[in-house]
C-alpha cells in the first residue's frame, strides 16, 4: 500500500497528480478555484496556511460571497472530491485541518517537479567536465514540458512562479546549448534549440544557436529556413529585423550552400529568375540593403540620380490607430499596388511592420514623387473602403 500513496506531482505543462495506478489532472472538468487551492496547499506544504489566507487567493479581484468561510468550505470539498480517485479517502488524507488552518500531510511520500528541476539545475551548474554537467541538465530540461500551471497563469498568484521558471528555463538551454556544442552533439543542440523556441518563440539567441547547430550538421539549407522563418515572425509581430550577428550566421549558411564546385550553366541556372508576376522585385530586407551598396557605390563612380521612397501605412483618420488585421491586410494590399506600379528595374522591401523601402534607379526627385502619388492613387482607387492610408517621402540615395 505504501507504494501506491507515493504522489508524483506535475506543475510544469500541465498539473497532473499520481500513484502508479491513477491519476489526477487539471484538465479534469471541474472549477479551476479547486485546482488553485490544491496547488497552493502543495506549495506551502508542511505549513498550516489560515482559511482567511486561502479566501484572500481564491477571490482575489473578485466578489466575494456573502459568506466566504462556506464558500472555501464547498472548494474544500471539491479539492478532496477530486483527490478521491487516487485511493480510498485520499482527499482527507493528504488535506488536514488544524484549527482554522488547512495543512498538506508531509508524511505521505512527494515527488515534485518543481523541486527536481531546481534540483537538477543546480547540479549542472555545478564542477565537473561538460559531459558531467551536461546529464542533470538535459533531465532538467525534459522535465520542463510548459511553463508553470499554464491554466491557471492568468492568476496574480500564479504569474510570477511562471515567469521566474520561464527564466530559469531559458537560463538553463542557453548553458546546455553550449555545452552540446562543445562535446560535437549538434543534433542534440538543435533539438533543445528548436523545443525551447517552441515555449519562447522571440528568444532571438535561440534561432542563432540552432541555426549554428544546423551548419556544423552540413543542414546550411535547414539553418536558412529557420532565419527566413525568423524574420517573418520578427517583422510581423516586432516590426523590426534580426540582428547583425544572426543575419552573419544567415549568410553563412547562404554561402556554404554554395561550397560545391558547379558547372558555368548550373551557375547561371541558379541566377536565372524564376517566373513570377512582373513589376518590382520584391526582396527580403537583408537583400534589399546589399541592392541599395551596390546601387550607391555605382552612383559614387558614374553619378546619375537614384533616390529612394517610403510608403507608410496610417489609419485615415490621423487621431487613430489602425488594427492589426487591418494593418496587415492594407500592407499585402499596398503590396501588391506598388508591385504592378514600378518597373522591373525597380526593387522593394518592407522595411517595418507599416513601411515600404522603394529602390528607383535613374529617376529624378519629380518622378519619383510622380510615381508615388501614382500608387497613392492607385491604392485609394482600388481600396476605397480601406481605413489605411498609406503616406510617401522621396529622397535622394546618398553615394558611398
């Protein structure tokens, strides 16, 4: 019998109790006031926490009953309802009153995974060699399976246990990355990279350490996908591009692609454009920018004129802002607007989550101010519904 009372306790991910014959889980249809008191019991277990104390976290920022005693009273007895699956008067056992007070009985045997992945954490942060310090960090690791009772985490209790152990978490991956790297298991490396972007997905080091990872394993075309996805995410959600260290780590996953020795009409294959639709080349940012070196070194050799445009996007009203769906809508609208309105020769980028970079070759201020009033118009012509109104401003490319 004393086998079957040993609790296994699970707060990281989801909160789930166990025995090696049954099991407990937040997932569980009940109110989640029931599963808030059974973890703030666990959390302050050996202590008598007064029934005043747990009425305070159970209707924090809310109403409370005209008899709050009763009321903790009826949570009380669901929290031991719930515990009753794990064997005959579980509920009673594990919860004991004392007075006023309610207590966890320490007497029944706990494992928590709270307390093993300190544990764990502090064993690999520890002396030792890597491979010595690398297995408590890797257990540490796979325990962490979400952050701390994620049903729970809009809770004032509960917020900030989460966000020390998200912290602790990411602490922990970016001390076993490189100790991953160090003994040449980049595949492991990776995989922790990628697991840990799943829980924190704008940990910028995170992608850089994965796509590292990713080339030492011969994957340069892996490594590239992952800053392309990275960069999406940052200009959509952020506004703003990598930084200069992770765009490095891209092109040198762009240039080892290129390491094999290649026939003359495989090389031009390669360079060929592919079919598409006509009109400005669109191109990432980090493409955009070498154009624009190449364009203003050229213009310091031979002069001539280029100069660049910024389109932004605004709501119509200038004392609003625009929503997100709205925004985003308008800027693959306005997209598509300056696509058919320049010419091949011409190339394009968004440069932010509300602006387009325009690169016009050979055109005077006048026509380049002609040719953003003609995608203003165009825009309002084809979008007359459209709360956005995108804005322009021409200057000239200034020579290296």
């Amino acid at each position: 019998m004393a086998d079957d009372r040993t609790l296994q306790v699970r707060m990281l991910g989801d909160f789930t109790l166990c025995t090696p014959s049954a099991r407990v889980s937040d997932g569980d249809n009940r109110s989640k006031k029931v599963w808030l008191f059974l973890a703030y019991l666990i959390s302050r277990r050996g202590e008598a926490v007064e029934a005043g104390e747990y009425i305070d976290l159970l209707w924090a920022g809310e109403a409370r009953s005209t008899n709050p005693a009763n009321a903790l009273k009826t949570i009380l007895h669901r929290v031991r309802a719930a515990l009753e699956p794990l064997w005959p008067n579980a509920g009673r056992e594990l919860i004991l009153r004392e007075g006023t007070a309610y207590r966890w009985n320490t007497e029944i045997p706990l494992w928590l995974d709270l307390d093993e992945f300190d544990r764990l954490g502090r064993a690999g942060d520890g002396e030792g060699g890597p491979e010595e310090r690398l297995k408590p960090c890797l257990a540490a690791l796979e325990l962490y399976r979400g952050d701390f009772l994620p049903r729970l985490s809009s809770h004032p209790w509960v917020k900030p246990i989460a966000e020390s152990y998200h912290r602790s978490y990411l602490d922990l991956v970016l001390r076993t990355v490189p100790l991953l790297e160090e003994t040449h298991r980049y595949q492991e490396a990776a995989e922790v990279c990628r697991a840990a972007l799943a829980l924190a997905p704008y940990e910028e080091e995170l992608y850089r350490r994965r796509m590292e990872a990713l080339i030492r394993l011969g994957k340069q075309r892996e490594a590239a996908a992952v800053y392309e996805e990275l960069s999406k995410l940052f200009m959509a959600r952020l506004g703003a591009m990598p930084g200069e260290e992770t765009r490095t780590v891209y092109r040198r996953a762009l240039s080892e692609l290129q390491d094999r020795a290649l026939p003359v009409d495989a090389v031009l294959e390669q360079l060929r454009e592919p079919d598409g639709p006509g009109g400005a080349l669109f191109c990432p940012y980090d493409t955009f920018r070498s154009i624009y070196h190449l364009v203003a070194r050229s213009l310091a050799r031979s002069g001539g004129s280029v100069h660049l445009a910024l389109l932004s996007v605004h709501h119509k009203d200038c004392a609003q802002a625009l929503s997100r769906r709205s925004l985003d809508r308008a800027m693959d609208n306005l997209q598509e607007v300056i696509r058919s309105s320049l010419r091949r020769g011409d190339a394009a980028t968004r440069c932010s989550v509300s602006q387009f970079l325009l690169l016009l070759p050979q055109a005077s201020f006048e026509n380049s101010q002609t040719v953003c009033d003609r995608i203003l118009r165009a825009f309002a012509r084809k979008y007359p519904h459209s709360p956005a109104c995108p804005r322009s401003a021409v200057f000239p490319l200034e020579p290296n």
